[in-house]
C-alpha cells in the first residue's frame, strides 16, 4: 500500500494537471475531477477534441495543445 500512497502523493504533487473527458452534455467523473483540482488551486486543462470551452476555460483537442505543459493528466473513464 505504501507505494500507492507515494504515486498518488507524487501525482497531486505537480500544481498542473490535464483532465482528459470533460464533457459539456452531462456529469461525469471528469468534470467532477476538473471542478475538484481547480478548487484545491491547481491549474487544471480541460481536454476534449469536440469541445472548445469547458466551465468558461478554455478545452484544448489534445494534452499537447494546452501549450501549459501539464505534467500530469487524469481521466476518469464512464464504466458501460
């Protein structure tokens, strides 16, 4: 367990980070992970090819299209 604990303390570490899924046409754990990390004072990218804003923020196609350099990304797949 101790090695979790040092990924997930190492991730949350990094003050940039990319949620890859948000969606503008219902909740998922994408979004609720965006509003989340913003909250705590990360910044936070939205991605999503389909959308251009997200939450007034501006939702780039790709990690690599934010131009920010997030370190890290999150996404939070919907379970079918």
């Amino acid at each position: 367990m101790a090695k979790i604990d040092e990924l997930v303390k190492n991730f949350l570490a990094q003050k940039k980070i990319a949620v890859v899924g948000v969606s503008d046409k219902r909740e998922t754990g994408c979004n609720m992970a965006y509003k989340k990390f913003k909250a705590s004072g990360y910044q936070v990218f939205a991605v999503n090819p389909r959308i251009s804003l997200y939450e007034g923020d501006p939702c780039y196609r790709t990690c690599s299209r934010s131009r920010k350099n997030p370190k890290r990304s999150s996404s939070w797949p919907t379970p079918k």
